[in-house]
C-alpha cells in the first residue's frame, strides 16, 4: 500500500509540477506580449490544478506532518494563483509596465520556491516510507523463505514416508478398481438383456394387439355389420310397405333408419381403427393417404403425403408399425399441434424405409417431457426398437415438430 501510494505521489506532484511550469510560462509571455495566445498554457493548467489538488488532498491523509505539509503546500499554491492572477489583470488593463513591474519585483519567486521546496519535501517524505516499507517487506521475505524451506524439507520427508505406503494402496485401489469393473460390467449385460427381453416382449405384445384387433374389427364386421344391415333393410321394407301407417309411426321409423345408418358408419370407422382395410388391401401409400383425408375431414390440418423410392410395400409388420406411427403423430398433430399444415413423407431404400411426419404448429420442448404426448411418444419408440429401428423427435416452441422413424427393410411382397 505505501509502495503504491508513493507511486501515487510521484504521480500527482510530476503533474503539478507540469502545471506549474505552464502557467508561470504563459503567464510570463502574456504580460511581456500581451498577446492572449499566451494564456492558453496558462488557462489549461489552472482547469488541471484543482484535480491534480484533489488527488494530492487524497493522498495526504498520513501523519499530522504530512498534512500539515499539504496545507503549506496549497496556501502557497493559492498565493502563486493571486499572484499571476494580478499580473493578467494589470495587462488586461493596458498597464503592462505595472505588471511586468509585479514580476520583477521579485515576489513569484519567493512565493514559488518555497512552493518547488515543499513539493520535493512531499515526494520525499512518501518515498522515505516507500523505501522502509520495502526494507521490512525485504526483511518478511527472508522469514518466509526460511519457513519454505523447513516446511518443502518436511514435506519432502512425509513423501518420502507415506511412499512405502502408497504402493500397497495402489495396488489395493487396482484390485478393487478390477472387481468393480468386472461387476458393472456384469450389471450392464444383465440390464441389456433384460431391456432385450423388455423389448422383445413389448414387440410380441404389439403383434398380439394388432391380431386381437384384426379379429375383433372382423367380428364386428361380420356379426354387427350383418346385424345392422339386416335391421336397416327390415326398416327399410316397412317404409316401404307401411305407407298407410300414422305419421307419428312413419317419423319414428325414418329416424330409426337415420339411426342405423349412423350406426353403419361408426361400425365402419372403428373397424378401419382397428385394422385398417386400405393397409391389406390398396397397400401403405393408400392407407396414408386415407389417413390423411380422415383428418382433413375430421376438421384437422391440411395433411400432404409423400412417397418416394417405394417400388413394393413393405413386410405386414414393417407396414403395420409405419401406419400406427403416421396415426399416433397425426392425432398428436390435430389435439396439441394447433398446426394448419402437415407433411406425411415415406422414402424408401435398400436398407431402411423412412417415415417423416411434421407440422407447422406450436412446437414443444422436448426437454420438458412432451406432457400429454409422452406416452404416444414412447408407443413410437418402442415400435422402432421392436423392429430393430430408430425413432427421434425434433422440436422448438414455435417452430413445429418433427417425428422420424426408421426400421429395416425386411423381407417383401412384390406390389
């Protein structure tokens, strides 16, 4: 701190040193010319002084010598500025001789070497703690490097002890390193074969719930489709036969009719639910775009499908887990998406097909779970993994969504 402050001193007495040499200089050519161009050294070092005072009011903050130092220092300052002052005055006043007169009486002088002296005596009173501080510091310095080197010859000394003890830890530490090693890695098989049977059997239980859904959609198309066309056409043939019957009886029949064939076409729609029959019959793109046409019709998003590089379809189960996807992420689309367009995109290749599913919606975080989509999510991926593919979602708030899954080309049918 005393080292720095000295520093500072310096500093602030250079610069009003400075000052004081161009203020005395433009005051004296000023009052020998008359010429004001002159003043201008004198009129910027009298704007520097006061901030070069207040620096050095800073720094005077010691003993009661220092700051009785500073005092004489700024009276004597002040005296100087009256003096010059006067000088500037009387030339001024067209009275240069009066003015040249003050400076030659001597005066300045004995008001600016007393002003030189105390500046010297400030600067040397902080360079004398300077010095001493840097003795003592000097002096703390030694100390410490003895204590350094006592306490590297102790420590030294603990290494070289805790040595012979170290290598038996060492070796201690690498044979539980091993042991713990050999157990997570028998951990980690355990859990990819367990995680492998997880799968495996999610995969079975899907196929077991696309076939209990085949069967019961035919069923209901057998059992229910008949029972419901039989009681539409018994409706029917009374309509027809019953002209005479009282027009309460003929409105009640005509909205039992309205009512069967409602009941036809919900038949029709949970059975194309359930085992969708443009799949097995007009093949995936088809099935797509019936997808599509639903949803538009249903109020949802404008859906666009396209197919690229698909010249046969797919394997039942490959075909069957694509359109349950497009499914899934196009009902996602049309409860949480708030979206106006949608794009349904197929490609096909050697190896893999690809399906592509995005919108223009709201977005999400994918982060954050999905919330009410997790669960669809997941049904994807787990569809992905069963078939040995992959499945990824992408997403920013604001920006829509994109799910994409891939799975294996495996063994197919000619178109």
């Amino acid at each position: 701190a005393d080292v720095s402050r000295a520093g500072a001193v310096v500093r602030a007495t250079r610069d009003l040193r400075l000052a004081l040499v161009d203020a005395e200089t433009g005051q004296f050519g000023y009052a020998l010319t008359g010429d004001v161009r002159y003043l201008e050294p004198f009129t910027a070092a009298t704007a520097r002084l006061p901030e070069i005072r207040r620096r050095l009011g800073q720094l005077a903050t010691g003993d009661r010598d220092e700051r009785l130092l500073f005092r004489e220092i700024e009276a004597n300052l002040e005296r100087m500025l009256t003096q010059w002052q006067i000088t500037i005055d009387w030339v001024r006043k067209d009275d240069a001789l009066r003015a040249q007169a003050v400076i030659q009486g001597g005066q300045g002088k004995a008001i600016m070497d007393p002003l030189r002296e105390d500046i010297e005596r400030f600067e040397r009173m902080h360079e004398a703690r300077a010095t001493r501080f840097n003795e003592i510091w000097g002096q703390s310095l030694a100390a410490v490097r003895v204590v350094l080197i006592v306490l590297l010859v102790l420590i030294v000394g603990l290494f070289l002890l805790l040595t012979r003890y170290a290598q038996g830890a060492v070796e201690n530490e690498r044979r539980q390193r091993t042991l713990v090693k050999r157990e997570r890695d028998r951990l980690e098989q355990a859990v990819r074969e367990r995680t492998l049977e997880l799968s495996e059997l999610a995969g079975h239980l899907q196929q077991v719930q696309e076939r209990e859904r085949f069967n019961l959609s035919r069923e209901l198309h057998d059992e229910m489709g008949s029972l419901l066309t039989a009681s539409k056409m018994a409706v029917a043939w009374i309509l027809r036969q019953g002209r005479e019957l009282p027009a309460p009886v003929l409105e009640k029949l005509q909205k039992l009719d309205w009512l069967l064939e409602q009941g036809v076409q919900l038949k029709r729609r949970v059975i194309e639910g359930l085992a969708p029959s443009a799949l097995s019959n007009l093949g995936l793109k088809a099935a797509l775009d019936g997808l599509a046409e639903q949803l538009a019709t249903a109020g949802g998003p404008r859906v666009t499908v396209i197919a690229r590089g698909l010249p046969q379809e797919p394997a039942d189960e490959t075909a069957i887990a694509l359109y349950r996807v497009a499914q899934e992420a196009l009902t996602n689309v049309q409860k949480h998406a708030r979206a106006t367009d949608a794009w349904i995109e197929l490609d096909c290749g050697a190896e893999w097909i690809e399906l592509r599913v995005r919108d223009n919606g709201a977005g999400f975080d994918p982060a954050g779970g999905g919330g009410a989509k997790a669960h669809g999510l997941r049904g994807m991926r787990q569809r992905a993994d069963s078939l040995g593919g992959t499945f990824a979602v992408t997403s920013v708030p604001g920006q829509g969504t994109s799910v994409l899954f891939r799975a294996p080309t495996t063994e197919a049918i000619p178109a």
